[in-house]
C-alpha cells in the first residue's frame, strides 16, 4: 500500500472517529434519549440544535467521501480490516477529551488490534 493510498485510509478512519466522539460530546449535552411517540420530534431539535453532532455529522459525510478513495486504491480485504484502528483513535479520544476510564482490560484489547493492523499492512 503506498503512503498516499495509506493516508486516503487513514484520513477516514480518522474523521469517522472524530464524528463518534462529536456526537458522544453532543448528546452528552442533551442526556440520556428516551424516544417515545410524544417527544421524538422534540428529541430530534434538540439534537439537530447542538454543534456537535452538526461537526459529527459532517465528518461522516467527509470521511464517506476520503473513504470511497481509499477503497478505489486498495482491496476491500486490505482496507476494511484498517477501521479497526477507529477503536483505538477513539479509546484515546473519549479518555482525552470526555474523561471516559481505558481499563488494562481495553489497553490489552487496542494492542492486540494494532498487532493485527501492522501484520494486516505488511501483507
């Protein structure tokens, strides 16, 4: 895989990560959903209201676009395995930016996923 086919994959990988802990940081903001016939309109506002998941969102739409780059340049079997690294942008993401706890138990799970994406790379 070339640096720039690389960078294509990795770019999403990293916006789609950004968009998950935009929308965690926007219903954060709102609280816990609880749908129900009444209030799901209501519900829908507010989250459209908040600027998060408005940047979540649009991160998503962009790395959809970086994505499908990727995917013209390397074979699905090479690049999809590589969203993994998603849970390790994002275990750091939430502990940095939300507070959230990375147990051993997590810290063991994201260096066997990164085992996993080096042998996958080399292939």
């Amino acid at each position: 895989m070339s640096a720039t086919t690389f960078g294509f994959i990795f770019t999403g990988i990293c916006l789609n990560a950004l968009a998950q802990l935009l929308l965690k940081a926007g219903t954060n903001a709102v609280g816990a959903i609880h749908l129900t016939a009444e209030n799901w309109l209501p519900t829908g506002l507010k989250l459209a209201a908040q600027l998060p998941i408005l940047g979540g969102l649009t991160c998503y739409v962009v790395s959809v676009l970086v994505w499908i780059i990727g995917l013209s340049r390397v074979d699905v079997t090479i690049a999809y395995p590589m969203l993994s690294l998603g849970y390790i942008i994002n275990a750091i993401g939430a502990w940095y930016f939300l507070g959230e706890t990375v147990s051993a138990q997590r810290i063991l799970a994201i260096v066997v996923i990164i085992v996993g994406v080096a042998l996958l790379a080399r292939s």
